[in-house]
C-alpha cells in the first residue's frame, strides 16, 4: 500500500536518474518488483511536502524541457518518468521548513514569469499546430504547410535546403514561352541604362507612381542601388532580381509620364518606350525563372509587372492569369500568413504584408474587369495576413537584426493612400463576394451593402484623417475613396437587374444616371492632376469601371433616342470617348460593346427618319423587357460590361461641386 509522499527520491530512482512518485513502494520500483527503500535524511525531518510547489516545479521542468527542444528518448510507457532536470536545492532540501518554502516559491515564481515571458515573446504556446513553417533566408523564403513530409516535418530542424535554386542541368525547361513576347525591339533588355536616365527614371516613380503603389521601403532601396552599382560581391546573388525590378520600375515610370514628356526624353513616342521596357522586364523575369523563385524582390518585379499591364490593356487576358500565377506564388513563400507568427523581424514583417495586399488587389480588380473567379483569400482567414502599418518608411529599420517596431500613426502618413486603396479592395471583394440576392432578400441586401459602405467611409475617414484637404496627394486620396464608393453603390444595384421584378425603368434610368456621373468625374478629375503626373491613377480606375458603365449608358441609349435631351448628348459624348481608346487588335471584352453601340447608332438613325428629321423619343414601360432580349442576340446585358472616335469632355467647371454632395460625402445625382 502506498504512504505519503517522501521528501527525496528512493535510492533506486536517484541511481537511475528517473522520476520517482516518493511513495512507499514508489511507483517505478512497484512496476519492475524490486525493494523501495529510502536513505535517511541526515538534516532530519523537514515537515510535510508543499505538493502546490512541487506540481508548479514539475509543469516548469515540462515547459523547459518543451522549450529547450530537449530530445524525449523515453518509450510511452516511461513518460511518466521524465528525466529530473531540476535539481535538490539547498543541498537536498527541496522543501520544509518556512524558510525553505519561501525560498523555493520565490525561485519558481522567478522562473515561471520568465517562462511566460518567452512563450510571449515566441509565440510558441499560442500558435496552432497548424500554422506551418516558414524557411526564411535574406530575402527569401518559403513556406510549408504541417503536412508536409509529415513523418520528416518536426524532425529535420533546418529546413533551408527549400531555398536553394536547382543547378542548370536540373531545370527541363524555362519559362521563355510564358509571356507574350512584343516583336518591338526584344533585344532592349541587352541594353545598358545609363546611371542618369537610371536615377531619372527612379525618381518619376518615386514621385508618380510610389505614392500609390507602396511595395518596397525607399531607404532600403536606395542602399541596395548604389550596391547594385558598385558591383558588390555580398549584392552579386541578388543582381539578377534586384535587375529584374529595376526594368519594372522604369516600365511603370515610362508609363506615368506624358506623350510629350516622353518624346523630349527619348526621342520616341510613348507606346514604343513603354513597350521596349515590358519586353525588356519579361526577358529579366525568364532569366530569373520567375516559377520557381523564392525571392521577394522578384515577386515584387513581377506584381509591378502584372498591375502595369492591366494599366496599359485591361481587356487583355494576360495579366489576369499572371495575376493567379502571383497568388500562388506568393503562397508558396508564405506571404498569406502573417509574419509576426513566425518571429520575423518588423520589417520583413511589413514588406510581406505590403506585398501580399497588393496581388490580392490586383485579383480583385481582374474579377471586375473579366468576372474572373476570385483566389480563395477567405480560405487563409487562420493566421491570415494583417494590413500594413501606418508608418512613414522612415521610422522602419530594415536591419535583419532589429527587432524595433515603430509606432502606428493615427492619421495621415505616406503610407495613407496605400492602405485606402487595400481597404477599398477589401471591401470591393466583400460586395463582390455576396453576389446576386436571393429572391425576397433584396431590401436586406440593398440594406447590408449600403451600411458596409457607410461603415467603410466613417472607418477610412477617422483613421486617416481626411477631412485635411491641405496637400494634393489628400485630395486626390478622398477623390478616389469618393469614386470607388460610387462604383460599389453602382455594383450593388446592377445586380438587382437580374431579379424580372426589379428591372424597372426606373431602377435603370438611376443607374444610367449613376454611370454617366462617374464617368464624368472621372474624366475632369484626370484632368485635374495631370500637373503632378497622377492621371494615370483615374485612367486605371476608368479602365476598371468603363466596361460596367459603357453597357449601362448604351442600353439606355437604345430606348432614348431624344438627341436634344442634354443628358443624352453627354451619354453619347461618353461612349465616343470610351470607343476611341479601343484599337484594332483589341477584342474580347469589345464585342458585347460594339453590338450594343452599333444597335444604339440604328435606333437613332430609325428615330430621325421615321420624324422626317425630327428626333423621336422611344419609350414605354414594356420596351426594355421587349427589346432586351430580341436585339442582343443572346449576349446578356450583365455581361457586357464593356465602352469610338468623339469629342473631348469639357465638362462643367462646377461639375465637381454640383455632383459632391458634403453630408454624404460622395458625389450624387443634382437635384
């Protein structure tokens, strides 16, 4: 029968150095049949055992043991018998006296808040099993789910390996076939760029570009350029990336620019610069074998690469797929976890969360523009990427050593406009992800999608600090919040078209109202900031949104053939404007435009004829249900979603303030 717990181990268990119960016989020398038997205690009896005290010292010896990755050699049916770590204090008085007690409580204490402190600092005992590994070298990395090699998974402690590149003779193939290749000028790459136009060309993206698209940290790039230029052995394994970046960064520099601007620089026009700078950014991207990179700074290149080629044709299929192919990418080195889960340092943190946001902006703005299915971020909610600090890039420390996190700001900083444009993709990807309502569900929906936009509005306001409107680079900010809000108002009630009950005239002639609007606004707006070379960001946005708005305007102008009616005349000036960005080898998202446009022209052709000169009005609540579906020839309105040769828009110089409505905060219908 077993007796109250001993004060030491028996003779037995301290010979072999295993845990004894201290009981009488101990449960080891019980299980094996040999005598138990206890040495006396020369310094006497010291009273009863602490048992609180003793469990709180052996769940530290567990943790110590978990934590210092102490290897368990033990067979199941020892583990109760763990190896003693701890040992006797006081030359074999662990516990008796009041004195004693106390000076072992104070010790165990001491060593559980440092236990706490390093399981907080790690993360060790908070982090699923599930989260995975993260093999992080220089600017590499990659990620492996738990799965992996499951038997090999918490056995082989260094897991780098994952990052080396395969020698020449292992790769079967290269990736020269997966760009489409501009027969202009394809050995441009081979060209050297001069230092100046180098630097020159830095510094317009810096200026026109970088405020928006925030990838990389401007200090750290700095050094790593004049490394570059230097020729530095430590910089030589990353030339070929940092190169690779360097030609997507004046693509998208070139791209920023004006006609003329480009013509005085380089002495040709702007399609063929922009052009020689793609071709030359895909032939970096093939020697560097962007499939099976690793490398942040070459994924980085390659999202800059895909966002400026939705920029210059969005009805191109290309950058779609590509943009997929960043996604998955980007999964393979882990950038869908947030970094802070694997105890990078701040700022690898920071760029990874940068990054990813980006590519998962670039994806939603391919489901707009091509329906493409959206990549399943909502699959990674676990641990999944947080947004970017709000902090100037000048509070970061890119040492690899440092482990300074620099306070988040609490109002506008250059990083601003940025976390907008995430925020605003974000929330596209919601309302997007909703989808149509069911039938019967359409109020609640209608009620839903217009309080997640007011909550984004209030949200994005207060965090920012937008109400200043003192420098351009914050107006220009509250104008595309403004604009993007708008066009999810638009995309919300576009889907009610497809439920027979809400297609009404009226539903119709408000979103055509909607869709000419923005449009306008964002032809003046464009105008408005061509000065600092920002443009560009409100044609991406009309690139975006004018395939939506083109089908809208061109189905209400088959209905409404009054030529003298104002807002008519400005539906068509629209449509002219759109048409006259398309080009020859164009097609694709064109064509559903085109039978539209073509059937709109005939209905106002037919109207002047039929008044024998004098325009007619074709209306009446039963002609959209009518003719929508006999003259489309099959193409559903909802899917033409897609905007000849015009006049230019000279919109109203009070159009910004009669559209802007300063309680709501976002520009309305007049009147």
């Amino acid at each position: 029968m077993e007796t109250t717990a001993n004060r030491l181990p028996c003779a037995t268990c301290r010979r072999r150095k295993v845990r004894c119960s201290k009981t009488q016989p101990c449960t080891n020398c019980a299980r094996t049949g040999i005598d138990c038997y206890y040495e006396s205690n020369s310094s006497g009896d010291a009273g009863p055992v602490n048992t609180d005290l003793m469990e709180r010292l052996l769940h530290l010896q567990d943790s110590i043991q978990r934590l210092t990755k102490v290897p368990d050699n033990s067979t199941q049916a020892h583990r109760d018998d763990p190896v003693e770590i701890i040992k006797p204090i006081n030359g074999g008085r662990v516990a008796g006296s009041s004195e004693g007690q106390s000076g072992l409580e104070n010790i165990i204490k001491m060593m559980e808040d440092s236990l706490q402190g390093l399981n907080s600092a790690n993360g060790r005992e908070k982090q699923p099993s599930h989260t995975g590994k993260l093999c992080f070298r220089d600017a590499q990395a990659r990620y492996i789910r738990e799965t992996f090699w499951a038997g090999l998974y918490e056995e082989v402690e260094n897991l780098t390996f994952l990052l080396d590149k395969a020698s020449p003779g292992q790769i079967l193939h290269d990736t020269s076939s997966l760009f489409a290749n501009h027969e202009q000028s394809l050995d441009f790459s081979m060209k050297t760029i001069s230092r100046k136009m180098s630097d020159f060309l830095i510094d317009q993206f810096l200026s026109n570009v970088d405020p928006f698209i925030r990838l990389f940290h401007k200090p750290r790039f700095n050094l790593d350029l004049e490394q570059f230029y230097r020729q530095e052995e430590s910089f030589a394994s990353h030339r070929g990336d940092f190169e690779t970046l360097l030609f997507s960064i004046y693509a998208f520099s070139a791209y920023s620019l004006h006609d003329g601007d480009i013509l005085v620089y380089f002495g040709e026009p702007k399609d063929i610069i922009v052009g020689q700078f793609v071709a030359a950014t895909q032939k970096a991207l093939e020697r560097i074998n962007i499939l099976s990179t690793h490398s942040l700074t070459a994924l980085t290149a390659f999202s800059l690469y895909i966002t400026l080629l939705s920029e210059i044709d969005s009805s191109n299929l290309e950058w779609t797929s590509l943009s997929g192919l960043s996604l998955s990418i980007a999964t393979r080195l882990g950038l869908h976890k947030d970094g802070e889960q694997f105890s990078l340092n701040p700022y690898a943190v920071e760029i990874r969360r940068r990054l990813w946001h980006h590519l998962c902006l670039i994806n939603v703005r391919a489901l707009q523009v091509h329906g493409i299915e959206l990549f399943p971020v909502s699959a990674f909610r676990h641990g999944a990427t947080k947004l970017p600090q709000n902090s100037p890039d000048n509070a970061w420390d890119a040492c690899e050593f440092s482990r300074r996190l620099p306070a988040a700001v609490s109002g506008w900083t250059e990083m601003a406009p940025a976390l907008v444009s995430f925020e605003l993709s974000t929330l596209t990807r919601t309302i997007l992800e909703i989808g149509i309502p069911e039938h019967g569900s359409e109020h609640s929906y209608l009620a839903n999608c217009d309080q997640l936009l007011l909550d984004a509005k209030s949200r994005i306001g207060a965090c920012y600090s937008l109400n200043a409107l003192d420098e351009p680079i914050q107006k220009i900010t509250k104008d595309l919040i403004v604009l993007n809000l708008q066009n999810l108002w638009f995309i919300a009630r576009q889907y009610l078209l497809k439920h027979r009950e809400w297609a009404t005239n009226e539903l119709r002639t408000e979103l055509f109202q909607k869709a000419l609007h923005i449009s306008e606004i964002t032809q003046s707006l464009q105008k408005q900031y061509v000065g600092q070379h920002w443009d560009w960001v409100f044609r991406s946005f009309h690139e975006s949104t004018k395939w939506h708005f083109a089908s809208t305007i061109l189905i209400y102008l088959r209905h409404n053939t009054e030529q003298e009616d104002p807002e008519v005349q400005r539906a068509w000036n629209q449509i002219n404007i759109i048409f006259s960005e398309r080009k020859d080898d164009q097609g694709a998202l064109w064509k559903p435009l085109l039978a539209l446009k073509r059937e709109a022209e005939l209905r106002r052709a037919e109207a002047m004829v039929e008044g024998n000169g004098n325009l007619l009005t074709n209306s009446g609540s039963g002609l959209w249900e009518a003719q929508s579906v006999s003259t489309l020839h099959g193409i559903d309105p909802m899917f033409a979603q897609f905007g000849d040769p015009g006049l230019p828009l000279s919109p109203d110089s009070n159009i910004l303030g009669e559209f802007y409505n300063p309680m709501l905060g976002d520009y309305s219908q007049p009147g």
